[in-house]
C-alpha cells in the first residue's frame, strides 16, 4: 500500500458557498425589479440627503420662530413648522441622518458580535452550549427594556440607544451565523483542513467565515430596517437623542401633543420613518433574492 505524505501543511482550495454575482450583475437584477430599483432610489436619496444634510436643508433646523408657529405645509415651509417654528422638513433631513446613523452602528456592531458568536459555537462545539444558552438570555430582554435599563444607569441618549440596538441584533444574528457554520462544518474541506494541519484561526477565518458571510450580509440587510425602527421607538420613548437634537421618533413624540392642532408636526416625521423602513425592507427583501444561493438553485 501506497502512503502518500503531505510536505507543507497548504490550505486546499476552499469552495466559497457565496458565490456573489459581480457587481454589474447585481446591478442588473435590481434593476430588472421595479420594486426594488424604487426602494432603492428612496433610500439613496435619504441617505445622499442625510450625508449632505447641512447643505440640503433649506433652513437651519435649530432655529425658532414662535411667530410662525405650528405653521401648516405652505411654499415658504414645505412641511410647516413645529410649535416653535423651526422648520420640519430641515429638521427631517438632519432626524434621518441621526436615525440611520444609530440603525447602521446598531446593525454593524450587532451584526459582527453575533456572527462572530454564532461562528465560534459552531467550530467549538464544547463553547456552543455556552453561548447559544447566553444568546437565548439576551433574546428574553426586549430592546425597549434594555434601552430603559442602560438609560437609567448612563442617562437617556444616544448611548443607550446604541447599546439597546447592539444586544437586539446579536442573537438573531447568531443563530444565523450559526446555523450557516454549521453547515460549512460539515463540508469534505473543513476536514481536508484539519488534516494537514490548518491553524484554528486560519480555519474559522478562510474556510468558515468567508463562506457564511453573505448569509449574514442577507440577514442583515433584512433586519436594518427593523434596527431603525426599534431605535425610532426608543426615542419616541425619550430614551434617545435629547432637544433639540433632530431625530424622527423624538420629534414624533414632541408633536403628539399638537395632533389636533397641527397634526402635521407628527405625522410627517412619522411618516418619513415609515418610508425609510419600507424602503429598507423592501431592498434588503431583493437582496436576498439575489445573493441568498439557496433561492438560487
């Protein structure tokens, strides 16, 4: 009998389950879906509009007019004015960078802990008791919840918003992260791997982590939205942004009191949340159409 020995412990050629289209390719599909080309047309142009934020808005958000109060939309004022006179639609555009900027480091840091949580219980099998027991913990507490506990401890504002966000996304991003490494882990690589002596590190990063990524990408592309919406909550609570800082679900809480007198000071902001986080859904709905590679075959 033949034995064969290996002279240097090199990685074999590791297949990748996410098999991204190219860009252009990506592009392409998008766009042949007339839903999603739309979402994605409203949530670049919220953003370009949030980034740009200082030179977009037609008037200084924090500035106060009592004299043109709880104004109704008018051409001088396209959303009215709140019941100091600031302009609303200045105030919606600087509310939405704040708004996706807390949903975006939410979903981010989140999205890394979870992953990274979820990819480690799947290659160390004595740690995954631990940690999906620890995920099923922070899955009990309810964001608002946390949000209160880290508001009360630090005081109300972007900070607990942040936190509350972070420990939301992590365990769903977990148990996904997990599944999908799970599945890596039963791969001929993976023990091909092994055998010829691939560092633990080298393991969970080339061969296990590159191959879930795009899963966790497509998950996180869904749960965004949610992620803005949970941090809308929260400062629609007073757990957020504190005045006069803009910020969509603060300023919704702050004309609840005017509904009847000038329902648009709530309402539009309200609104605009509600067209973020469709828009969100909606592309992250498409992107999963085109980069889950399960929906592929």
């Amino acid at each position: 009998m033949t034995v064969q020995t290996v002279d240097s412990p090199s990685a074999p050629t590791v297949p990748t389950e996410s098999a991204l289209p190219g860009r252009a390719g990506l592009l392409r599909r998008l766009a042949r879906d007339k839903v999603a080309f739309a979402a994605s047309v409203v949530l670049s142009a919220t953003v370009l509009a949030a980034i740009f934020a200082p030179w977009v808005a037609p008037y200084d958000p924090y500035y106060t007019d009592l004299a043109k109060a709880m104004q109704p939309p008018s051409a001088e004022h396209w959303f009215g004015t709140d019941n100091t006179g600031r302009d609303i639609l200045s105030r919606v555009i600087f509310g939405a960078r704040n708004t996706l900027l807390l949903g975006l480091i939410g979903v981010i840091l989140g999205g890394v802990l979870g992953g990274a949580l979820g990819i480690l219980a799947a290659f160390y099998r004595r740690l995954d008791g631990w940690i999906m027991r620890l995920v099923d913990i922070m899955l009990a507490f309810p964001a608002i919840l946390i949000g209160l506990a880290v508001a009360a401890i630090f005081g109300a504002g972007l900070t607990a918003v942040i936190v509350a966000l972070v420990v939301a996304t992590i365990p769903d991003v977990a148990r996904v992260a997990r599944g999908a490494a799970v599945g890596v882990m039963g791969q001929e690589f993976m023990e091909a791997g092994r055998a010829v002596g691939v560092s633990d590190t080298t393991l969970i990063w080339r061969y296990l982590t590159l191959n879930c990524i795009s899963t966790i990408f497509v998950f996180l592309t869904l749960r965004f939205g949610q992620i803005i919406l949970i941090g809308s909550a929260l400062g629609f609570l007073g757990m957020g942004a504190q005045p006069p800082t803009a910020e969509l679900g603060m300023m919704a809480a702050q004309g609840r009191d005017f509904l009847f007198m000038a329902p648009h000071i709530a309402t539009i902001p309200s609104l605009a949340i509600f067209i973020i986080v469709l828009a969100a859904n909606l592309l992250g709905d498409a992107l999963r159409d085109v980069l889950d590679p399960r929906l592929q075959q």
